[in-house]
C-alpha cells in the first residue's frame, strides 16, 4: 500500500486492542503514517461505544487525532443515497463506502465481504497479502 486509505472503524478497534499479528500492526503504522483518514462514521462509531471506561476513550480519541477526518459532505450523501438504492448494504458502509469512492481512495477493512459489492471500491485487508 503504497498511498493513504481510508481506515474502517474495525482496523482501528484491532490496532487499539494491540492485535498481536505483525504484519496487521506494520500496515496499519504504515497507514497512519502516510496521512490516512477515517469517515466521521468511524469516528462515531469508535467514540460512541457504550462500553469504553475513561482509558479507552482517550486513546481512540489520541488515535483519531492522528488521522484526517473526512466529513459527510454533499457529495459524498449522493454517493450513498446511489450505493443504498442499488444495494443491500448497511447505512453506516454505504456512508464509509461512500466517502472512500468520492474521495478516490482505497478501504483498509477486515470486513472484505461487506464492501466486496461496492463497484469501483478498492479493498485492503490489513490481515492479507496485497
């Protein structure tokens, strides 16, 4: 990988809970460190777990820092509005499915199967070979 991505809410759960698999925590440093972003879906999705204790939340939101926040703008609804009337795919990975596509960048997620449907959409599993 080899230009930024857009980081799905899962990488970012992985890399917080210290995922022991080593290539996964090369790519993912990889990641952050070439300027790549999150959908503010992840964002949401990050901080508004129910169950973080006052240590979690900091680091997410510390992690977060460190990566652009690409917001739900217009064109970026449109693209969803497209995705979830030609597909059965949930609204929050039509919304980050969305922003990848309108912002011309790769999706690093494990979830693979959930975005696969999405034409156009390049894929980066952080677990597999690229």
């Amino acid at each position: 990988m080899n230009v930024p991505c857009l980081m799905d809410t899962n990488v970012l759960i992985d890399f917080l809970n210290d995922d022991p698999d080593a290539q996964f925590r090369e790519r993912a440093l990889t990641a952050f460190s070439q300027g790549s972003a999150v959908s503010v879906v992840t964002v949401i999705e990050l901080l508004g777990w129910r169950k973080h204790t006052e240590q979690s939340r900091r680091s997410a939101t510390d992690l977060l820092e460190c990566l652009d926040e690409l917001p739900l703008e217009r064109r970026v609804v449109a693209a969803t509005i497209k995705l979830r009337s030609r597909h059965a795919i949930r609204l929050g990975d039509a919304m980050i499915a969305a922003t990848a596509l309108t912002h011309g960048i790769p999706l690093m997620t494990r979830n693979i199967d959930d975005f696969r449907i999405v034409d156009g959409l390049t894929l980066i599993n952080p677990f597999e070979g690229v």
